[in-house]
C-alpha cells in the first residue's frame, strides 16, 4: 500500500499519509497501514485528528499513533494563525515535557509527576516560529 487519501473534514481538501511518511516518522520499516478519522466530527477539536493502525515489519501487534494536522476550514485557519496554537503545543511536547522529565529524574522518584500524555513521536509548524 502506497499511500491512502483522507478526507478530513466536510471543508478541507484531502490529506495524504504515506508509507515512506511513517516509515521516516517510525524508522521503521512499515508493510501496511489503515487511516482513518481520529475523531468525530462535533467533537470541537480545532484541528483534523487522523487515526492510523500500522502494521511494522517483524512485529505481531500493529502500532496506533494520531496524526493531528492543521486544518483548511478558513476560520479556523485565521484562529489557529493569529493565536499560533500550534507553534506554542509543539514547543510544549518538544521542549517543555522533556526537561520536566529530566528535572524529575535529577530530583528523584518521590517528587515524580505521571504526566497523563501520549507519547510525541514528532511535530512541525509551517509558517511560523516555535517560540
């Protein structure tokens, strides 16, 4: 399977994912993939949630990871662009939660926090700083 179109919501144009994408996010080798929405629309998330079952080479268990991509919708667009929402999650899921976890190791158990959060696998913001 080479790449499967997904349309994210009724307003947007169609999202591709594609096996060399995941293989490059993974550094893995993936043998097939199924995408499909990762929410439902009514579910108030500003942007398009796409869920994608893997299946990776060598492995009995398929891997499900979210893919949150940035949305098309005009309105939401200008929001997400003035507030740069995005830039501000990414800098939080990059930067932020990883020195939290090391200040936590440093200081040892006792103080640890369990972070309710998935784990973040990668991210980028076209078109605008991450700071």
């Amino acid at each position: 399977m080479g790449s499967v179109e997904v349309a994210a919501e009724p307003c947007d144009t169609t999202l591709t994912i594609t096996q060399d994408f995941l293989q490059e996010l993974l550094q893995k080798k993936v043998t097939n993939f199924k995408v499909t929405l990762g929410s439902a629309p009514g579910d108030n998330y500003m942007s398009v949630i796409h869920a994608v079952e893997i299946n990776i080479h060598g492995k009995e268990a398929p891997l499900h990871i979210l893919i949150k991509c940035y949305p098309s919708h005009p309105a939401r667009v200008e929001f997400l662009d003035t507030c740069n929402i995005f830039g501000k999650e990414l800098i939080v899921y990059d930067t932020w939660i990883p020195k939290l976890m090391s200040m936590q190791e440093e200081i040892g158990n006792e103080y640890k926090v369990q972070l309710a959060i998935p784990n973040f696998l990668g991210g980028n913001v076209v078109n605008h700083p991450t700071s």
